[in-house]
C-alpha cells in the first residue's frame, strides 16, 4: 500500500523540536556545570596564561626583530671600522719607522764633533815637554736602554723604541814626558775641560827615548757632553762668484 505525505513541513517541525530540545537540554548541562568554582578559575587560568604567552611571545618577536636590525648596523660598522684600524696601524708603524730613523740621524749628528773637540782640548791643555805618541778609542760597553715609563695620561702617545744606548765615549791617551809635574798639569788641565771628565792615570813606567830617560805615560778619560751655553756656533758662508 502506498503512503504519499501532503504535509511536507510536518515532518520537519518534528525534527527541529527535537533539535531543540536537545540544544537546549545541552545549554542547561553548560549553564549548571559553570556554575562549579573551580571549573571557573581553571577557564580563568587558561584565559591568562595563553593571554601571557602571547603578550611575552609578541615582545620576544619585537625584540629579536630589533636585535637582529643592530646586528646588521654592527656587522656593517665593524667592517668600516676595521679599514679605518688597517689604515691607522699602518700609518703608526710609518710613524715609528720615522721616528727610528729620526732618533739614529739624531745620534749621528750629536756624536760627529766629538773628536774635534777632544784633539782640540788635549792639545790646548798639553804641557811643554810633553808629547802624545796616540790618541785611541776605547770600546763602548753597549747597554740596554730602560724601557720608557707609561703616561696613563695620553694612552695614545708613541712608544719609544728602546734602542741600545751606550756609556760615555771612553778614549786612551798615550806620551811621554820629561817632567812629572808637567804630567800632573796636563791632567788637571783635561779635568777643567768641558768636553772632557774621568781623566785617570792607568799606567806610568821610566824609559829611554834617544839616550835620555823619559816617562811614558798612559791616560784614559771620558768624553763629556757640555752644556750648550760651552759651545759657540758661527754661520758658514760661502762666496760664489
């Protein structure tokens, strides 16, 4: 037997009935377990800790975006700067090159009167009777130089090289003379001398010069550098015709 349905909706009013009674039944299930305190402070719970984990997670990502944005200006300045540094230690090295070469021009030219001026004191000062048979150098003793006190106060001033610096310029003076005092004389002159300090008698002996009896002496003395208002300068002028 055949059935045909006239009401269509009928059936459609039944189903939405039951569909709300059941939605209905489930809100009133919510509506009395929300009710419970502990479920409340567990949602709470749950609210705040994932509202803090996204605030912490939002200022770590603007953190590190900005970290990483200084990196960048860092990495950038350290490669300009090191071309900067390259060029400085360069140009200090030159500089101390300079200096170095400065400093031995330097010594050169303080040390090229040297000898003029003692063959001119130990002639002034030679006695009558009295003559030198040699007028030698003695060997430096080379020492090295004390290393230069920090200044904390200009970190950046140049450091000096300690180069070796070396004692006073000792010479040896070897004569003869026909009278004692005149040799007493001659020492008493080099020691009033400027250019001259340290005069000692190293060794006197007796001897025969062309029949007669002499004594042979043997000075050593020191060079000194004077003081400047010692030594007078004059200009040299040349005439061209």
């Amino acid at each position: 037997m055949i059935e045909i349905n006239l009401l269509p909706g009928a059936t459609k009013k039944t189903k939405g009935r039951k569909a709300t009674v059941s939605l209905g039944s489930a809100f009133s299930g919510i509506r009395a377990r929300v009710k419970d305190p502990f479920l409340l402070s567990a949602v709470a719970s749950v609210l705040i800790a994932a509202s803090g984990i996204g605030g912490l997670y939002f200022l770590q990502s603007q953190k590190s975006a900005e970290l990483a944005v200084r990196e960048e200006q860092a990495v950038a300045d350290s490669a300009r700067f090191a071309t900067v540094l390259a060029a400085r230690r360069a140009a200090e090295a030159k500089r101390d090159s300079v200096l170095r070469q400065l400093q031995v021009i330097r010594s050169i030219d303080d040390d090229r009167f040297i000898w003029p001026h003692v063959m001119d004191e130990v002639s002034r000062a030679l006695p009558p009777y009295t003559w030198l048979k040699s007028v030698s150098p003695l060997a430096p003793v080379l020492q090295p130089a004390p290393p230069p006190p920090s200044n904390p106060k200009n970190p950046n001033e140049p450091k000096k090289d300690p180069l070796l610096t070396s004692e006073p310029m000792r010479f040896r003076m070897v004569g003869n003379t026909v009278d004692i005092q005149a040799l007493t004389r001659f020492m008493k002159l080099l020691e009033s001398s400027p250019f001259i300090q340290n005069v000692q008698l190293a060794r006197s002996d007796l001897a025969m010069v062309d029949g007669r009896e002499v004594t042979e002496f043997q000075l050593d003395a020191e060079y000194e550098r004077p003081d400047k208002s010692a030594i007078t300068t004059a200009p040299v002028s040349l005439s061209v015709r």
